[in-house]
C-alpha cells in the first residue's frame, strides 16, 4: 500500500480498522473517532449559525414510505432491506424522506418558512464488495445532511447562503480549490418543463448571487431537479465531489408536504437538499491523504503529546499534562522509558503536531520545550504554552 493511502495514514496514526467480518465498515479508534467529533461539531456550529435545528430520524423504515419516496423502485438494489414476518423495513441510503415527515408532522404556515432541518444520518447502502475502498467507499457512512423547505421566492437567498458557507468552511479544512458544477435537466426526469425552468432559472441566479464560477454540465443533474456540485482539488491532484445543492421539485409532491400561504391557500414547498462534506467517513480519507497525515493543529485528534526526558521527571510531565488539558488543548502522554529521540520519532509518525519534552531542568524553571513538526524549537513557561500553541 502506498504511504500517502489513508488507510496506511490511518493505520500509523491509530485512527481506525477494518476487518473481514465487517465489509465497508469502520471501527473507529479513540483518536480517530476524536477527528471524526471535530469534524463534525465544526459542522454543526456553522449549521447551527446559520439557522437550522439539528434532529435525528430512524435508521429503519418501513417499505411502504420507501415507495412513496421512489427510491423502493430506484435505489431498492442498494439498500439493506429487513424482512420480518410482517413487513419489509430497509434501513435508510439517505435521510429525505424522513425529514420530510418531521416538516408534515405540523401545519405549516408561510410564516414558518424557511425552515432548515440538518441531520448527521447515519446511512448504509449496500455497495458492491468490489468497489469497497476503505473510507472513500463504505457500506455505512454519517451524511451531513440537510433540508430547506422555503417557498419559491426564498430559493436564491437561501441557496446563495449556503454556498457562502459551504467555501468557508473547505478554507478551513484546507481546501481552497473548488470547481462548480451546474447541472441541469436529464432527458429521464421527473416534473414538467415549466417547473424545471423555474427550478433551474433560481439555482443559476443564486449561483450568480453567491459569485460562484462553474461550469454547465448539461443533463447531469438528478431526476428530481437540478444541482450545484462542489469539487474539492487535493494536494495531489485530484478531484473529489463532495458538497451538493440541489432543488428537489418530486418529492414534497410525492411525500404531499404543503404549507399555508400568506393567501390562505394551500402550497408547495421547494425543498432545497444539501451536504457539506457528504460523507463524513470519506471525507476523512480525503482529509488525511491531502495532508499526508499532517492534520492542522486545530483538527488534531491529539494536539501535544508530553514526554518525559527520564524517569525522574514522569511526575512533572503529569503535571504538565494536566495543565495544558486544562487550558483546552488535547493532550496525550508519553512515560515510556524510551529515549526522548524515539519518542519525536513516535509522535510525528502518529501526526502529533507538538512534542512538550521536559526533563529535570523544565521541571526546575516550570518550564516546557515545545518541538514542534517543522523541527523549530521553544522554550516557554508552563504557563503561556497553550497560548503559544493555540492563541
Ligand atoms: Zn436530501
């Protein structure tokens, strides 16, 4: 396997596993799983900024509402499905049509909308064992998902947003080479021509409004509307799609979804999908290949490890430890009796960003040595090293 795959990334750092009992899914380790709630409280802290509630819908759902949806008919052979003796169940590939359901559980009035739903689903589709590959192809995988259900003229504003955020957000996690693609309407669509050109007409002048630079890509969008996709370029090169906007003109017709408008009448809503990274698990894939491992130090699952020069300064490395914990960062420990040289060998392979060596004279001046990846070294008072690692 070649040293820039994330599974030997992962593997180094102690981030996950994967076995033969489970195919295309993951087992997360402590600091693996540690990156995966970063990731996934930076999202919801965006999300929840930009005004939508968090929920969770059921994992298994009844056929009868997967058929309602359409995806019994198009995505049957994907999906895991469970058959008791009463009804088939099939655990969801995505969460639409659930929110869908929490939108129809009230009456809903103009006034209400837009209303922003945003789930962290956790998804199985049933992926053909071949085309498992590690976290950039799993059989279940965290979607961060979300709904906008808006009327008509809420569509530019509200896409437009979203679009604002979603490049922020890849600014921070390092990407900053983003293509756009708009596609439009397949020949096998849904929904008549009228309603696509409205639908289309909205997405391209909130595409113009966020000051977005894509390209067309005729016939490519869903058969239920049109999309806006977004390409992430990692450092190697390549492309990966990973957030999506697209407007949804079938299912809060199929689903019956309406609200009240400002006339008394009753209306349908225009359901706007979107994800930010898609999936969370290849998103970290993705993640780790574009940084070799090399996580920013925000983003790493253990930011300083503190090692002990000898045996006689375990007790303060505890201290230090417990300090630097205190103060926010996170913090791993290393009392091997090992030279301190194999420790920076250990941390660096493991993508600590920062080793905090201290022998007996930090231990006298209450200070620690901070080696940091670049190989530059510091000597600072217990007390101001948080600040100088994270200000
Ligand atoms: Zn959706």
């Amino acid at each position: 396997m070649d040293d820039n795959d994330h599974r030997a990334i992962a593997n180094r750092m102690d981030l996950f596993h994967q076995q033969e009992e489970g195919p295309g899914m993951v087992f997360w380790h402590p600091r693996g799983f540690a990156l995966y709630r970063i990731i996934e409280d930076t999202i919801r802290g965006r999300m929840k900024q930009s005004g939508f509630r968090e929920i969770r819908t059921p994992q298994l759902l009844a056929r009868e509402l997967w058929e309602k949806s359409g995806h019994w008919e198009k995505f049957a052979g994907n999906m895991f499905v469970i058959d008791d003796d009463e009804r088939a169940h099939a655990l969801k590939p995505m969460s639409c049509p659930a929110h869908v359901q929490v939108f129809n559980k009230r009456v809903r009035s103009f006034r209400d909308l837009p209303l922003r739903l945003a789930e962290f689903g956790a998804c199985h589709r049933n992926e053909p064992s071949g085309a498992l590959y590690g976290l950039m192809r799993t059989r279940a995988f965290v979607q961060d998902d979300a709904h906008i259900f808006c009327a008509p003229d809420d569509v530019e504003a509200e896409v437009a947003r979203f679009c604002r955020m979603l490049f922020d957000i890849y600014g921070d996690f390092g990407f900053d080479d983003v293509a756009v693609a708009f596609s439009t309407r397949p020949d096998k669509r849904a929904g008549s021509d009228d309603a696509w050109d409205r639908a289309e007409a909205a997405l391209e002048a909130a595409a113009k409004a966020a000051e977005l630079d894509y390209r067309v890509d005729p016939g490519e969008g869903a058969f239920y509307g049109p999309k806006l996709d977004f390409h992430l370029r990692d450092s190697h090169g390549r492309d990966w799609q990973c957030g999506t906007v697209q407007l949804d003109l079938v299912l809060p017709e199929r689903l019956d979804a309406s609200y009240v408008d400002s006339d008394g009448h009753r209306a349908r809503p225009v359901m706007i999908h979107h994800a930010v990274l898609g999936s969370i698990e290849r998103f970290i894939g993705m993640l780790l290949e574009h940084h070799g491992g090399d996580l920013p130090l925000w983003l790493a699952p253990d930011q300083v490890v503190v090692a002990n020069i000898t045996d006689v300064s375990a007790p303060y490395a505890r201290e230090v430890a417990s300090k630097l914990e205190d103060d926010g960062l996170r913090v791993a420990l290393d009392l091997r009796s090992d030279r301190i040289a194999k420790k920076i060998i250990d941390a660096r392979s493991a993508g600590i960003p920062v080793l905090a060596a201290v022998g007996e004279r930090e231990a006298r001046d209450g200070t620690v040595s901070l080696r940091h990846r670049d190989g530059s070294q510091q000597v600072v008072a217990l007390g101001d090293a948080a600040d100088v690692l994270a200000p």
